[in-house]
C-alpha cells in the first residue's frame, strides 16, 4: 500500500538523516506522533505558512511513485555526491567554483560523453550535505542541477 511505501520511505529518511552533520550542528530525526501534515488553512496565520509546503506535487519529489526506479539510487550521506542535469555549457572549473563554495572539492569526474552527470569529491560529510542542501534544484546557465548522494567512490 502506499502508506507501507511512505513508512518505509520515512524510516529510510530517519535512518540515514539522524545524527548527520548541517550547518556545525546534527540533525535530530523522531518518529512523530502525528500521521499526517497539516497544512495551514488560507487566511490563518499568514506569518508563519512559509513554515508548511506541501511538496506531494512538486518535481523534486522523486519518490512519489512506489517501485520507483529511483528507490534503489537512496544512500546515506557520503562524501560523493552525484549531480544530473547539468547544462553542456558548464566548463570543469565553473562547476568545481560553484561546488567550492561549500568545501573543498578533492575530486570531479563526469559520467558519459555527453558531462551532463558528474561525481564530485568533498573531504567530509558535512561538506557534501551543505553542498547537497543549498545547490539541488539550483539554476545553472539553462538547467535546474539535481543532487543526491552516491553510492559510487572516486
């Protein structure tokens, strides 16, 4: 059922998010008591519903089809991260300058002939969630890049 897929999907989240290090701190991740999200209703509490977003629809949730493909590409977080959708147009060192903003970037490969995947380096895992966090989704000349971590070494 989909509710055992989002149970699973959340014990995974919970598993590999707790304890890892963001922003000079470690996540916290518990069980709620709560089922569900309750999304404010229109009208109420204007100041604080930047606070709840419903992300069932948007395209950066990846796993909303059970049996998705993209179940089995879940890791914990790692020092290599895996980056798709990047415009041709990027050069190595436009994207190396881009990633150093978050840490030192120790290695980069691209995957294919075509660049539009990569694999880069950092020395630790703080370093590769901060980057992950501020750049997935991120506009690049003419692409939105996607992030997520790697279960490949380099």
């Amino acid at each position: 059922s989909s509710y055992d897929a989002l149970t699973s999907t959340s014990e995974i989240a919970r598993t590999h998010l707790n304890g890892c290090p963001l922003f000079g701190k470690r996540i916290n991740v518990n069980p709620s008591k709560y089922t569900e999200v309750s999304l404010p209703k229109a009208g109420m509490n204007e100041n604080a519903s930047h606070l709840t977003k419903d992300f069932s629809t948007s395209t950066l949730h990846r796993f909303k089809q059970p049996g998705s493909k993209n179940y089995a590409h879940i890791c914990p977080p790692g020092v290599v991260l895996h980056i798709s959708n990047l415009p041709p147009s990027v050069s190595v060192d436009e994207l190396t300058g881009l990633l150093a903003q978050f840490g030192a970037v120790q290695n980069l490969k691209y995957l294919g002939t075509d660049r539009k995947m990569a694999l880069v380096q950092f020395p630790d895992v703080e370093q590769s969630v901060t980057a992950l966090v501020s750049l997935h989704n991120y506009r690049l000349a003419e692409s939105n890049i996607r992030v997520s971590f790697s279960k490949s070494q380099l």
